[in-house]
C-alpha cells in the first residue's frame, strides 16, 4: 500500500451500498426478510472504526473493543439512511455515525464509573477506606475518583444530571444482617456451652 493510497476504496464502497440499497428495496416488495450487508461493506465499517479509534482523542480509552462494536453496530443499522443524492462519499457518512457511536459509548462508561465511585462513597460510611485511600493518592481530591480514573468535570456533570434524578441508592438489610449475624453467634454460644 503506497503513502497515498486509501484504507478504503470510496468508489466500490458506494458501489457496494447502492447494491445493498437495491437489494433491501427488492426484499421490501417481495415481503422477505431484510438482507444483511456484504462482508465488504462490514469489513469497511470494521476498518474505519478501528482507524478512528487509533485517534488520539480516543485512543486511551480501556473499552475500545466496546466503542468499535457498537458503531459497527450503529453502521449496519443505518446503512440504509445512506442517500446517493445528497452525497457519494458513504465514507464520511459512515466516519460520522461512528464518531457519535464512540461519544455516547463513552459517555456510557463515564456514567458507570460515577455509579461505582457513589456506591464506594455509600459503602464507606466510616471513611476508613477513604482515608486509607488519601496516603496512596492525592490527599486533597477523592481518591475513588482517582482510582476509577473520574475527571472533576465529569462529576461536575454527573452530579447536574443526578440533582433532577433519584440518587442511586443500593439498600442495605441492616436488619436482616444483624438478626442473622446474632443467630449464628447465639448458636455458636450455646454450642461452646
């Protein structure tokens, strides 16, 4: 492959698409399934995910497979909303699906991890854990943020979000926990007797 030469080639991509169109508008009248995409077209949605993924404004991101998967995902659903008349470059069409695919895949996981980081705040209502925390990280921010790797911004976001929201809660059975850890002792007791 020369220095100038395209990991994609346009033309047979709009080719293939329009063949696909047809295809799909054939099925349509004779009432049968939807056809899925040629292993051309996928491979090029596969191709061009992975090389935008190589970005650097996505390219440290731990859950890239899972960003890549769900714009080809994204690609395959709407490869039919693909309009020659507007344009023939399927690639930028397809660049964009699955640039928004990997913006929301990561708004996503930052929503998980502000979850996780609230519910290690609820489960550490003594601080111990929190404070054991300080000595390896910066004292003066949370450290389940450190840990979970949170920027402030993204909390700043979350927290917005939330205040019109339920907060995530997970409920505790103190009660049920207390009987139960006074049965055992209770039955442990009178077996030591």
């Amino acid at each position: 492959m020369s220095k100038n030469s395209h990991y994609i080639d346009n033309q047979k991509f709009l080719k293939e698409i329009l063949q696909y169109k047809k295809s799909v508008r054939l099925a349509e009248k004779e009432g049968s399934p939807k056809p899925g995409v040629s292993n051309y077209i996928g491979q090029c949605f596969i191709d061009i995910a992975e090389n935008l993924a190589k970005k650097p404004n996505f390219a440290n991101y731990h859950f890239k497979d899972e960003m890549i998967s769900d714009a080809v995902e994204n690609c395959i659903m709407y490869t039919n909303n693909f309009n020659p008349k507007k344009s023939k470059n399927p690639f930028a069409f397809f660049t964009q699906i699955i640039f928004y695919a990997f913006l929301r895949r990561i708004q996503k996981e930052k929503k998980q991890l502000y979850i996780k980081m609230k519910q290690f705040e609820e489960f550490d209502p003594s601080g111990k854990f929190r404070n054991w925390l300080k000595d390896k990280f910066e004292p003066d921010q949370n450290p389940f943020s450190d840990i979970l790797e949170i920027t402030p911004e993204d909390m700043q976001v979350f927290e917005t979000k939330m205040k019109g929201k339920k907060k995530v809660v997970v409920k505790k059975k103190k009660k049920v926990k207390k009987t139960s850890v006074k049965t055992t002792s209770s039955r442990l007791d009178n077996f030591i007797k």
